[in-house]
C-alpha cells in the first residue's frame, strides 16, 4: 500500500466520522522561512470579536490566554458586520457582538460582496476618536464613529479574504485568485513533509483542500505539527499541476503515490503556504 493511499479514508472528528487515532486541539503555528518541516511556533496572539468587545480589556484573552492589551498586535476572523465609511468596517462575532476596525491609511480593503469570512491583522487601541485622528492622520465623522467611542478596536495593517476550504474545494474558487487568502480548518491526513490536507467542521469529504510548502512556512525549534490540530493557513491559491508541484516542492512521490495524488487534488485548486498562525476556535 502506498503512503498516499494509506491516508485516503481520513475525515475529521468534528464532520461526526472518525477513523484514526487523532486528538484534535487548538494550535500555534508562525510565519514563513524555516527550514525544519512540519514544526510550529507561538506567534501573534489570535482572539475573537468576543474577546474585543468590552468595555474594558483587562482580564481579556487570547486562544493562547495571552492577556490583550492595548498596542499589541493580534488576528482576528470574523465577518462584516457594516461598512461604516472608506476607512472602518466593523466585524461581528457568533454572539453578536461587533468590533470596530479601522484601515491603515494608504491601505486599500476590498470587503467582500457575499458572506464569506475576512481576517484581520492589526494594533489594538481604545478608540477615542481624536486621539485615532491624531495618531493615524484620519478624519473621521464623529455622528459615524460616536457608538465605539472608549471601546477596544483595531487598527489593520492587513485584512484577508477567509474562505473556508469546502468553499474553495467544492464551490467557485475563482474570486480568490490572485490574492492572499486566509483559510482556517483542521489539518487531516500530512502527506510529506511539506504537504497536508485542510479540513472543516461539518464537512464531510475523504480528500480535503491540499495545503503546499509548508516547510517554508513553519518555524524550527517547535512543536510538531500534528493532525487533528486546528490552524490556520495565509497562502494563496494556484491550480493542480503535478509536475509543478513536483519540481518546486518536491513531494517525492513513487509512481503509484503520483497516480492516487493526481486522481484526488486535480481538480481542485491548492494552497502555496506563505504563513501558519494560531486559530482562536476552541475545540
């Protein structure tokens, strides 16, 4: 049996099928330009829109139960809630609640048309609305902004589009082309050293989205990256081509193993990792 085939029935635990020994958990993986495989770091901290909005953030939380505090750096996943003028959107979390965030100036976003998630890298400050004109250079309305005055925001330097990997694998990937996206999932069956299969709660699938140079985007000195573990990959996206894939990431495979990886990712798009960093779900 081939080490390809060997794999070829891996669902997640959360889809509700089982069948391997995997204990699922949240993990921390860091940014590109290692050269030990597989092996993850703690990075940035990772909170949801839950740990943001209060009025008050001491004694807030990270994934990692990082305390949050004002002017550091976190990432956040979530998705529009309302675009409040060209320079802020807010984000809304699972319960309802929303976070605003403010755009670097100079930094063009395009928020998405539909649903789909967006992820967003930033500082975290107590908005007061001079003081963000001030610090930042903006002018904003106050009549837009009088809501958020005192709470906890960001302020992006990076927002991303957040497909999820069923949405890639099965639906209409072209959107996301030509873009770094990020996309969250469970890592399932690690097929080499530098190359695993993404997948999602709930989606019940024996392939998943094939993940690609992820030796390049690990740390060393780090914690293995496991399956079962819940990450999240900055990459983007390029079309199925084994011989490419082959000549640039050297994936190693025997015939037989090449055949079976042709048959289950042609026809869907992978992603060429550029960056792995903690997901703030708790299992």
């Amino acid at each position: 049996m081939s080490n390809l085939n060997k794999y070829s029935f891996y669902l997640p635990k959360k889809a509700g099928l089982y069948l391997g020994g995997i204990a699922l958990g949240v993990t921390t993986l860091l940014l590109p330009g290692c050269n030990t495989p597989n092996d993850i770091q703690e990075g940035r901290t990772n909170v949801t829109t839950e740990d943001l909005a209060t009025d008050d953030l001491e004694g807030a939380t990270g994934a990692g139960g990082e305390e949050i505090v004002v002017g550091q750096e976190v990432t956040i996943r979530a998705r529009v809630q309302e675009e409040i003028s060209d320079q802020a959107f807010a984000v809304q979390g699972e319960d309802g609640t929303n976070v605003l965030v403010i755009n670097s100036p100079g930094t063009p976003v395009t928020l998405p048309a539909d649903d789909t998630p967006i992820q967003v890298t930033g500082e975290v400050v107590e908005f007061v609305i001079a003081d963000v004109e001030a610090d930042y250079g903006l002018d904003l309305d106050n009549e837009l902004f009088g809501d958020y005055e005192t709470e906890p925001a960001i302020i992006a330097q990076s927002v991303a589009l957040a497909p999820t990997p069923e949405q890639l694998a099965e639906g209409d990937p072209q959107p996301f082309y030509d873009q770094v996206i990020a996309v969250e999932g469970d890592v399932g069956h690690i097929l080499s050293s530098n190359t695993f299969a993404l997948y999602e709660e709930g989606w019940i699938d024996d392939k998943g989205l094939l993940v690609i140079g992820v030796d390049r985007a690990l740390k060393s000195n780090n914690t293995a990256l496991q399956e079962g573990e819940t990450v999240t990959v900055t990459g983007r996206l390029m079309d199925f081509d084994l011989a490419v894939l082959e000549q640039e990431y050297n994936l190693g495979l025997d015939q037989e193993e090449a055949a079976e990886f042709e048959a289950s990712y042609t026809d869907r798009p992978v992603i060429v990792a550029e960056e792995v960093f903690p997901s703030a779900v708790e299992d």
